[in-house]
C-alpha cells in the first residue's frame, strides 16, 4: 500500500480492513505476551520486543508496523519533519529520531518512551531488509519482579491483615521493586484500588513500565515532572482525595520517601485527613528534615527507617557503590582515578561514598561538614580522608577538585552559588540526595555564558568568574545519581529495607504506635521484634550452608 492509502486508512478508522490479500491483525506492543497467535480467533502478526516467542512473519507485515509507528509520531507531533531520514519526515523509509522531533517529544513529557523508540527504530531496520525476517534474536528484558523478604512477611498470619481496610498513600522511586512491594502490601490485606501513588520526576529506567503495570493492578498512579514537581503534585492529590467520599471514610498510612504528603497534612486545609492519618514512614534524611520543621505539634506518628541503625549500617554501602558506578558511566573517558574529589557531607552516605571513591578510583578525598563532631570523625578516617573542615574555603585542595558530590539532603543545597564560583575549570558536579536540592541549579543556569546538553544527562557550563572562564559538568540534571537511568540497588539488595517500610506501616496500621513523635528507636525494636536480619540471611539464596 501507498502511504496516501495508509493515511487514509488510519483517518477511515479502516485500519484493520486494510487492503491485504487476507485480512490480518497488528499487534505492536512492549509488553511480555504469555499466549501464542494459536490461542487467537483471528491471523495476527505481533511484534513486541518482549514476546517469548516468534512466528514467522512477513516483510509487509513488518514493513506496515513502521509505517503505524510513523504516521502515529507525526500525528502526535501535528507536523512533518524535513530533516531527511528522520521517524517524523514523509518518507517511507527512516533511519532516526532527529534532535528537534527528540526536543519536541521531551517537551510532551516523553522521556521513558525515547529510548525504546530509538531502540525500535535500529531493531526494525535491521530486519526491513529480509524477506523473511528472524525474530528470534529480539532480546527479551525481563524485571525481576519479587522481592523475597517482603513477599515471606506477607504470607506470615501476624501480618497478613495488617492492612484490612486501610488506605495506602505513597511516594515511592518507580523501580522495578515497587511492583512486588505493592503486591506485598496487597498480601497484607490492602486492595490495589486503596493505594494512592505518586512517581517522581527522576528519568528511571523502567518508569513507565512500572506506572503501566500497577495501572492496570488498579493502583491509582500520578507523575509528577520538573513542571509539576512532587510537592504540587502531593498537594493536589490530597485535595482530590478529600473530596472523594470512599477515601475518607477510611484510615490511611503514608509511606514516603522525601517529606511531601506528611507536612501537608498538618495544613489546615487537610484537617480532616490529619485525623484519618494513622502514621507515617519515612526513610530519607530529606523527609525527616522535612518532617522536623513541622509548626507547632505533630498529629502523627512518624517512623524513621531513615536513621534507624539497620538502615544506616546496610544500605549506605550499597549507595556509596552505585554512586560511583553511575558517575564513571556517565563519564567513562574522564580520568578521575589518582584526581582529587570533595564530599560534602559526612554522614551515613557521604562517608561511603567518599570512602568508595578513593577505594575504587584511588582519588585524594576532601570532606566539608559543617557540624564539627563529623569533621572530627572525618579526620579520624586517615585511610581515605585526605582533609576535613567546617567551611568549604578552607580546603587546601579546592582548586584540584575534578569531582564535586553533594549528599547532605538539607534544604537550601550544600553545592551553593559561592562554592560553584570557586570549583576549578573542568570540575564535574554530583548529587546523591533526593530531588534537587543540593545543588544551586538556578545559579548555575544564571551564571552560564553557555549551555552544552552533551547527552541525557550530562550537561556542560560555561561560567565566568572574577574575569576568568571556566567549564563545570553536572551530571544526572541534579537529581541524585543513583536513581538517574539506573536501577540503583539490586531487588535483592534492597529487599530488607523495603521490607522494614512494611513492616513499620503495619505496626501504624495495628495501632501500635501512639506517641506522635519523630522515632527511629522504635525502627530499630521492630528490626529485633520480627528477627528481620535473621530472616533475610535465611531467605538469601547465597547464605553458608
């Protein structure tokens, strides 16, 4: 068929009565298929990059899917690139998604969706050219979808309806953990229509697999975005939630990660939630400062996985690891091994990441903390510290820096405009706390004299200071990088700590917890009462026999 005859097809809705020599069905999908083209009533050629299995299928079947695929992208876009050779341009045959066609999809919000459609565009092309194309070599991505721990509690009777008729708000990293952490919860007696989540803006790898997946579970799904930032989102949500009859009929609990449903609970606007409000988990620093400068006395009570010992003690490994992982992905012809790096923050995160740092990479590291006692304890760890002090301009080595990293999560940023005018030429610039917040990205948008997006990112800065020019890197547009394009831990890895936020939230649930206070001693009693570490070392499938 002609691409005039396609059109009209597609504006018809006679799609599917298309002038083939028989009429066949296309499904184009990114979804796991569990049945053959046997199980269905009608001929259908499926092209799904996640399918198990491949019938042979023909060229014009295959040739027709790219043509869908589009005329779909130019409607979505309403115009017609003229960059030749490009998805959106009106020609038969494309080769790439250009940078304009890229911007304008950026700017509908696509992120996620990009990087399987570029991966699209290569996987039909290179089959196109066969008159009978081999399907079978697709490779199949398949998420682990189990969370071991979580799912043993779930089936424990003690547990198991912790969650009867509560309601569950959350705001959660979209990983792909989060999908047997819900399936958890609903094992514990919560209904996948009671929980109430919201994603934040943060470029995860497998985001909107995991929105679709609880979407169709029932789960009521937000996103919030860098336009719409989680706090609006959180904002607009309660007040949607508090004029929804079957909502406040029932008690909730929060479980969140950075601080946003809790302090807006305590406005007067959302009084009435306030008291249906069982409690909260928390279980980042972020949240819990957020949680702290709450006016006045707290209706809840506030667990804090955050600063429970456990935590501290496993997990900040684990980050100090990815972290370093993530920043020589982004940066892999960079020579940062034998460089001089500065951590900002010495606390559970910033003193792993700084140790992994000089372990993996052999960099000099330079520490600032403005509380003292973590200077002291700072300097104290000659094996990797290099130097410590309370203020930023009194490093000896500040002007060697070829690495920069924020982890303390406070308010305001540690990476200010005064230190960013002080960082050497070349200097790259990370974070590793929730959100934005360490570094003054406004400033560094101001000062720029220019602005180079060298990939997805990976961002370049040229400034001028005191009359001289320099250029400074951040990577991961700010956000934490761990979480930027990254699975960050493994399901396996992390399966203890999300556990820990379940079994804190059906302690609220049972109403255990009474003393409505900021309490991370009680985390620690609940790790000892439900023998979590004994129980994971018994789950993991590579404990000593």
């Amino acid at each position: 068929m002609t691409r005039p005859e396609i059109d009209e097809c597609l504006r018809s809705n006679r799609l599917l009565e298309a002038q083939f020599p028989e009429q066949v069905f296309l499904l184009l999908t990114s979804r796991r298929l569990a049945a053959g083209r046997q199980n269905l009533r009608r001929k259908i050629e499926i092209f799904s990059d996640r399918a198990k299995f491949w019938d042979s299928s023909n060229q014009r079947s295959l040739w027709f899917a790219t043509q869908i695929i589009r005329y779909g992208l130019i409607k979505l876009l309403n115009c017609e690139c003229k960059k030749s050779g490009c998805i959106c341009a009106g020609e038969e045959k494309f080769y790439f998604l250009c940078t304009a066609c890229e911007t304008a999809l950026r700017a509908l919000d696509y992120r996620d969706a990009l990087i399987h459609l570029k991966a699209t565009i290569l996987w039909l092309n290179e089959r196109l050219p066969e008159s009978n194309p081999d399907l079978t070599r697709t490779a199949t991505n398949v998420i682990p979808a189990e969370l071991r721990l979580a799912k043993h509690y779930a089936q424990n009777a003690k547990t198991s309806t912790a969650f009867n008729g509560k309601s569950v708000l959350m705001v959660l990293h979209f990983l792909s953990d989060l999908i047997p952490f819900v399936d958890a919860l609903n094992g514990m007696g919560a209904n996948y229509s009671d929980m109430v989540l919201i994603a934040k803006p943060y470029p995860y790898p497998k985001r909107d697999y995991v929105s679709q997946q609880l979407r169709r579970l029932g789960v009521r799904v937000y996103r919030a975005s860098k336009e719409y930032p989680v706090t609006d989102r959180a904002h607009d949500v309660l007040r949607e939630l508090s004029q929804a009859t079957d909502f406040v009929k029932k008690q909730f609990v929060v479980i969140e990660d950075g601080g946003y449903f809790t302090p807006l609970l305590h406005r007067a606007e959302f009084k009435r939630l306030l008291k249906k409000c069982v409690g909260t988990v928390e279980q980042t620093t972020k949240g819990i400062r957020a949680n702290e400068e709450i006016p006045g006395k707290l209706g809840i009570p506030i667990l804090s996985v955050a600063k429970c010992s456990f935590k501290s003690r496993y997990e900040s490994p684990e980050i100090g690891r990815v972290t370093v992982q993530n920043i020589t992905r982004f940066v892999p012809n960079t020579k940062l091994s034998s460089g001089h790096a500065i951590v900002i923050g010495f606390g559970d995160i910033g003193a792993q990441v700084g140790y992994q740092l000089n372990k993996s990479l052999n960099m000099a590291i330079s520490v600032v903390d403005t509380t003292p006692a973590k200077v002291m304890e700072a300097r104290h760890r000659r094996d990797f510290v290099a130097e410590a002090h309370v203020e930023f301009s009194k490093l000896s080595f500040k002007n060697q820096a070829a690495l920069i990293v924020g982890t303390t999560g406070k308010k305001g940023g540690s990476i200010t405009r005064r230190i960013l005018k002080q960082l050497p030429d070349g200097c790259i610039i990370v974070s590793t706390s929730s959100d934005r917040v360490e570094i003054d990205i406004a400033a560094l948008e101001k000062m720029a004299i220019e602005k180079r997006e060298i990939e997805e990112g990976k961002t370049t800065y040229r400034i001028r200071t005191n009359g001289v020019e320099k250029t400074l890197t951040l990577l991961a547009e700010g956000y934490p990088i761990n979480f930027y394009g990254s699975e960050s831990l493994p399901n396996a890895s992390i399966d203890p700590i999300m556990t820990l936020l379940l079994l804190c939230a059906v302690e609220l649930c049972k109403g255990k917890v009474k003393r409505k206070a900021i309490d991370e001693n009680i985390v620690n009693d609940f790790v000892r009462d439900y023998a979590l570490i004994e129980t994971f070392l018994s789950q993991s499938r590579f404990h000593d026999v």
